[in-house]
C-alpha cells in the first residue's frame, strides 16, 4: 500500500530532516489515491484533485527548510473537504448549485494550513451543504467507507474521513454543525474533532447553520489531530465569532496525567436501546480509564432526548436564510424561468437536491408566520436547557464527560430512506453544536469488524484536556482500539 | 399543526422553491412525519426560559462597521463574468431581452 506511512509529526521531523522530500510525499498519496479510486467499489473521495498545483504546493516547502524550528505541519498533505474555499479547485458543497465555482478567496483555515507548510490535498466530497449524516447525499454520487465498502463512511464530511482512514492523508478538515466530523471518524476508526464554537476561524467556510456551524479536524490519531488544531485554531479578524483567546500547543497534552479527575458517564448515553456491543466497548474503554486513576461518575444530562427535534428546527431554520444567497445571479448554476421568480425558482428546484430541499421547506416553515413561536422560539428556549445540562455537569466538577460517539457502527449504503432516522444518527453528537462545546470521537474497537467510536466532551476551551483524556485512552487501549 | 398542500405551495413560494405536484405531494407526507417529531418540545415547560441568543460565554460579538478589511486575492475581472466602473454585472435575463441597456 502506499500512501503516507507517517503521522504528521513524524513526516514533519522527516522532511525537515531532508530524510523526505515534500514532492515524495505527494506522490505517495496520489498513488494512494488513485488505488482506492478504483475500480467498481472505489471510494470516491474527492471531487476535486488537482495534481499541478499539488505538486507546486509541495515545492512550496522548500522556502520552509532553511528555518532552524520545522513548521508546525511541514511536508504534511492535509485533505480539505468542499464547503471550505480554497484558491486552487473548486468549492461546490457537494451541489450542482455550486458546479464549478471557483472562490475569490481563501478560507483562514487554508491559509493557516499552508503557513505551517501543510499542502493541501484536494477537496473531499460530501453531503451536499454538509445535509447528511452518510455522504450519499451528494451531486458527485456516494463516498464508500473505507473499512467496509458496502457501507456509508458517516457524514456529512464522508470524504474527508475516508481519505484519512484510507491512508491517503494522515489529517484532513471537516466541518460539524450537528456531528458531522466525530460520526463519520466513528465510523471510519478515525480520530476526529469539534472544537469549541469560536476557537476556530469560520471565514471561508461556506454557511450552513451559523449558529452551530464550526471547522473541525481528523487524524489518524490523535497527536495528528491535536497538531493540526493547534494550527487553524485562534483568533481571526476576519470572523467576529472566533474567540480571542490564547491557543495552547494541544499536541503536548500528550504528557498530562489523569489521575484523580473525573470523568462523567451520562445515562441518556447508554439507553436500553443501545446496540449491547457498543455499550461493552465503551464500558470497557471507561473500565480503561479507571485503571488509570480517572474517577467514572454516573451523571445526568436529562434534556439529551430534545437534542433531535431542536437540533432539526433550529439548523433548517438558519440554512433556509443562509442558502437563500444561491439565487442563479451571483454563483453557479442558473436555469431560465418566467422572468426573475422563475430563474429563481427554475435555478433553486433544479440546483438543490432532495435533502437540502426539505431542509430548505422545513427551515422556512419554522420561521413563517404563525409557527415562529410554537416552533422556532420553542427550541431556542430548549436549547437554553440543553446548555444548562452540561454548565451543571461541568460545574459540579466533572472534567470530561465520557459517551458512544454514534448508536450504532456504519450502516449499508441504501440502507436508510427515513429522513428522520437518518437524523437519529446525531443522537449523541448533536447536543455538543447545541451547547457550542467541544467533543471529539476516537475509535475504541470494533463490532463485527465495524469501527465503533468514543466521545470525550469537554467545557467550553476545554479542548486542552480533551486531549489529554483522549492521549491516555489511546495509549491504554493501543491495538484494541482498531481490533 | 398538520402542513397541507397549501402550505407546501406557500412555503415553496417563500423559499423561491419550484416544484412539481408529485414533489410538493411528497413533501406534504415528510413535512408532517418530520414535524411530528418536534411536537415533543410543545410538551417541555419553558415558562421563563431564555431563547438562546448565541453560544459561549461570549455571546455573539459582532466587528466594527468599517470598510472591506481585506482587499480581494484576485481583481474582479480574474472571477467575475463581467465589470463595468468597479460593479459586477449579472447576466440579463433572456425573458428581458427589450429591456433597455443601462
């Protein structure tokens, strides 16, 4: 197989070190690539790949090794997935709305990535407009999991996790408005991050949900995963929402210990309904932690079972206004019409496919007149008590709160045409965008050969100790993890 | 709160969203089967509770009203498919061919 056999930090010490040139690493996971692409179960990762630029991305890296200190990810090729704009391919969403746009800027992230002599990989497929939660809902056709080619790699950033948990790429970016990095990382036995609302730059990210909406990362491990948020991470003048807050170096939270701190079991995690392996395997991983002196405090979070419906009026409600840009005059496609409602209604109906319509429906619904309060305004206020949920937990000192990422492992594809079971998938992922806290999921074994995920949340900018809970794990658990 | 077709057509119009009958149809079905799933909040008692403004201890802070605070990476005439005097120019609409040319 080839593909980069490093982590990020060592393929960054290698390259520093002369011992790998940036073009080799490169060519590597093109190889990769092209590998898993083929044939009539290739995975279909990447909507866009554009191997000239690549290759002058990693010549770019030169201008790096005359620095004594190595760039934070030098040499490192990160996969980027397509609703965050980069200069170099397109940034479509995964939408025909979008075909072939070409944005006439760069994303914070990219340009942060690219400053630590990261080379960005390619733009990964998607649901389209991050609606999904198994990247079948995108223009460019399904992405496969990686692991299991029958089955979906979770969503909406599918593309981005497969890439990593392929082999092609040791980090990629997703983004998350309801679970859409720590669900696919689950279902792919990857590592993957949502970091705090506001700890990281939005600008360049297309909008989907703005009060929920946040960059996050994968790696194939968790160090990979703690070094490259610590590059996109801080302050941006550019998105008002980002926190200005110090960021500090997550990939040493390697060393910390965690012994005497507590981590909170919450029992709307583990209901009756919950697959039993899932539960063993996260039992297991807690039974882990309590062997490294981590007090497993049973807690409560008792509003988690309203996380769905808020979550479903609340994101809708925000995409209706924020998709309403892709009108046919200013991106994209555009279809002719009676006059201009019709190019507008010709340009959306066709542009637009079937998930993000409904959600389109649904949101505009919610807002309208009459059903304001009875919907929207409702689930605002019950997003207040799912927040006060977790400001209690937290405060009454539980560190990190310990749960199964998904309720089940990934499913076949085709396998689920209810959209609201669809939705269940968020289950336990979605009430961490609600409250705008950080949660990561890690793999923690596997049932039937299906990685199965854990979730660590934290306080909010509480992502530093996160990190070393998820070290920890990681180390105890070590070939369990993926077997 | 049962979404009739009416509303479909209403809110379709709304959203700038064409349908077909047989999609509008269907969406009158997976608007109330989703929608049934919501009524679970009518029943949480919220007397006094704030709707929540923003997330994090910040709030939602919004920047200064000043100008552009990065020029563009590329002129316009390098993306946009037309510019007159520093404006985009959209693509008339062919439904407006005797409009006159301003």
């Amino acid at each position: 197989m080839s593909g980069p056999a490093h982590g990020a930090g060592a393929l960054r010490e290698h390259t520093h070190r002369g011992a790998l040139a940036a073009s080799d690493t490169v060519a590597s996971a093109l190889e990769r690539a092209d590998e898993v692409n083929a044939g009539r179960d290739g995975l279909n990762i990447f909507v866009s790949l554009d191997e000239k630029h690549l290759r002058r991305h990693a010549e770019a890296c030169s201008g790096f090794m005359a620095h004594a200190e190595p760039a934070p990810l030098l040499g490192v090729p990160v996969a980027i997935k397509d609703n965050i704009a980069s200069l170099h391919h397109p940034t479509t969403c995964g939408s025909r709305i979008l075909a072939g746009y070409r944005s006439p800027y760069e994303a914070t992230v990219v340009r942060r990535l690219r400053a630590a002599g990261a080379i960005p990989f390619g733009k990964t497929n998607m649901d389209e407009f991050a609606m999904g939660s198994s990247t079948e809902h995108s223009a460019y056709g399904p992405t496969r999991n990686p692991v299991a080619p029958d089955r979906v790699p979770g969503g909406s950033s599918g593309g981005s996790a497969a890439a990593v948990a392929a082999g092609i790429v040791p980090v990629a970016l997703g983004s998350e408005t309801g679970g859409s990095v720590r669900q696919p990382a689950a279902f792919c036995g990857i590592v993957g991050v949502k970091p705090t609302y506001g700890r990281v730059s939005r600008f360049g990210l297309v909008a989907f949900a703005s009060s929920l909406d946040q960059v996050g990362v994968f790696g194939a491990t968790v160090d990979d995963a703690a070094r490259t948020l610590g590059v996109i991470a801080g302050r941006d003048p550019l998105d008002s929402t980002s926190a200005d807050l110090p960021v500090p170096d997550y990939h040493r939270a390697t060393d910390g210990a965690i012994r005497g701190l507590v981590i909170g079991r919450p029992k709307e995690y583990f209901p009756e309904s919950l697959d039993p392996r899932v539960r063993q395997r996260c039992d297991a991983a807690l039974e882990k932690l309590r062997e490294l002196g981590a007090e497993i405090r049973d807690v409560s979070l008792p509003h988690t079972e309203l996380a769905i419906p808020v979550y479903y009026i609340v994101a809708p409600a925000e995409a209706s206004s924020n998709l309403a840009r892709f009108d046919g005059v200013r991106y994209g496609l555009r279809m002719e019409g009676d006059g201009l409602r019709g190019m507008y209604e010709a340009t959306r109906s066709r542009g637009f496919g079937p998930e993000v319509t409904r959600r389109i429906m649904i949101g505009t619904y919610v807002l309208s007149a009459g059903y304001y309060d009875a919907y929207y305004r409702k689930a605002q206020q019950v997003r207040t008590l799912i927040t006060g949920d977790f400001a209690r937990v937290f405060a009454s000192g539980v560190d990190v709160l310990f749960t199964p990422t998904t309720p089940t492992t990934a499913f076949p594809i085709g396998a689920i045409s209810d959209p609201y079971e669809m939705y269940l998938s968020d289950i336990f992922t979605a009430t961490a965008n609600l409250a705008g806290v950080p949660a990561m999921s890690q793999p923690i074994g596997r049932v039937d050969g299906l990685p199965v995920g854990g979730q660590f949340i934290a306080p909010h900018f509480g992502e530093e100790s996160m990190f070393t809970f998820a070290y920890a794990l990681e180390r105890a658990l070590g070939d369990e993890a993926r077997s | 709160m049962a979404v009739t077709i009416h509303d479909v057509r209403h809110v379709a119009a709304l959203a700038r969203l064409g349908l077909t009958d047989e999609r509008a149809a269907s969406l009158v079905q997976e608007m109330n089967t989703i929608l049934a799933h919501m009524d679970a909040l009518s029943a949480v008692d919220t007397t006094g509770v704030d709707a929540v403004a923003g997330v994090g201890a910040g709030g939602l802070p919004v920047r200064a009203d000043k100008g552009p605070p990065l020029p563009l990476t590329r002129s316009l005439d390098a993306f946009a498919p037309s510019v007159r005097d520093g404006f985009i120019l959209v693509p008339r609409l062919s439904t407006h061919d005797t409009a006159e040319e301003s």
